[in-house]
C-alpha cells in the first residue's frame, strides 16, 4: 500500500508544478479568457487524457528499465532537478511575463479544443519530468507492489493537478483582472514559488534512494 508520506510528498511536488507557469496553464488561461469558461474546461479534458497517457505509459515501463539500466535512473532523477531548478530561476528572475494576459486567439471547435489540450500536455516538459523522475521518488519498496503504487500516486498527480486548472480556468478572467491592478502580488507569487521549486530542486538531486523494484 502507498505510504502516506509518498502521497503527501506527489501532493506537494504536483501542487508546485502545477502552480507554476508553464504549457497547460497559458493554454488553458488563454482560451478561458478569449473564448469563456467552457472552451476552458473542454481544453481542460484534452489535459486530463494527456495525464492518462503519461500515467499507463510510464508506469508499465518504469520498473523494468530501470532496473535494467540503473544508471538510467540516476540520469533522469538527475534531470529533473535541473529541470526544477529551470523553473525556479524562470519564477524568480525579473521581468517574467504573467500567464494571465495571454494573446488573443482564434475561436476553435469543441474538438479542436479538445485536441490542443491534449497535444499541449503530452509535448509539455514539466509533465514528462514529473512522471520520469520525481513520482518513482516517492515509491518505497517496503510498500508493496511497485505498478500499483505507481498508479495510485500518478493519480493523486491527476486529481491535485486537474483540480488547480479547473480552478484556474474558472477564476481566469477574474484573476486577469485582479493581477493588472496588483501586479507586485504576481511578485510575490513568483518568488514564493520559485523558492520552493529551488528547495524541491536541491531535495531531488541529494536524493540517494535506489530504483524501485517490483
């Protein structure tokens, strides 16, 4: 059984990422603030199958190559914290650009929207890192079954992740409007989140733990 630990600590890092400004989100502000709400939440379940992708995928391989090639597993942890560390420099550097005043876009289809959402997170960096080197982090081997464990901490990503960006669609327009009257609070936000990627960052890379096996 997944430990509570585990599940906190997916909790944490997913919250992280998805609180930080990256494909999904422009995407998604951008299409809530240009055309409504729905066309947010449609895009919203293109995201959500692109979680579904990444989730079977990487969990029905994970195991095995890295037990295979060990240094493999050390490679991607590895790579993620760069990657983090990536994004907290681009959170707390000066003149970043807030999510919340995206270009206007053309009206799309259902379908289209739909189909964007989906390609936007499977060809998103953040959710590839996430899947190959932060959530087997948090697998133990004292835990019991290392797919499942895999599966249920994938999913408490999935439900932390798509309840921010419903959110976030939801409030959109409401947000925009809130941060152009404000914007030292867009500062705050960021160095607030860029610090604690930075911490999650050094956390991953001192990690010394060994590839979980099955």
């Amino acid at each position: 059984m997944v430990e509570l630990s585990g599940v906190l600590g997916v909790a944490m890092v997913a919250l992280g990422m998805v609180l930080t400004p990256g494909p999904n989100m422009i995407y998604l502000v951008s299409r809530s603030i240009t055309q409504g709400r729905r066309a947010g939440v449609v895009s919203l379940g293109g995201v959500a199958v692109g979680f579904l992708v990444y989730l079977l995928a990487t969990n029905l391989g994970l195991s095995v190559v890295f037990l295979a090639v060990p240094e493999l597993y050390v490679a991607v942890k590895l790579a993620g914290a760069a990657y983090l560390a990536y994004l907290a420099w681009n959170a707390l550097r000066p003149g970043g650009v807030s999510v919340f005043a995206p270009e206007e876009l053309p009206h799309d289809s259902s379908r289209r929207l739909f189909t964007m959402g989906l390609m936007t997170n499977l060809l998103n960096p953040k959710i590839a890192i996430m899947y190959l080197s932060l959530i087997p982090q948090f697998i133990s081997l004292e835990a019991g079954n290392v797919l499942l464990q895999g599966f249920l901490l994938g999913s408490v990503q999935i439900v932390v992740a798509l309840t921010v960006n419903l959110g976030i669609v939801l409030a959109a327009g409401a947000i925009a409007a809130f941060l152009a009257r404000r914007p030292s609070w867009l500062r705050v936000q960021r160095y607030l989140m860029g610090t604690a990627l930075g911490l999650l960052a050094v956390s991953v890379a001192t990690d010394t733990s060994a590839p979980a096996r099955a």
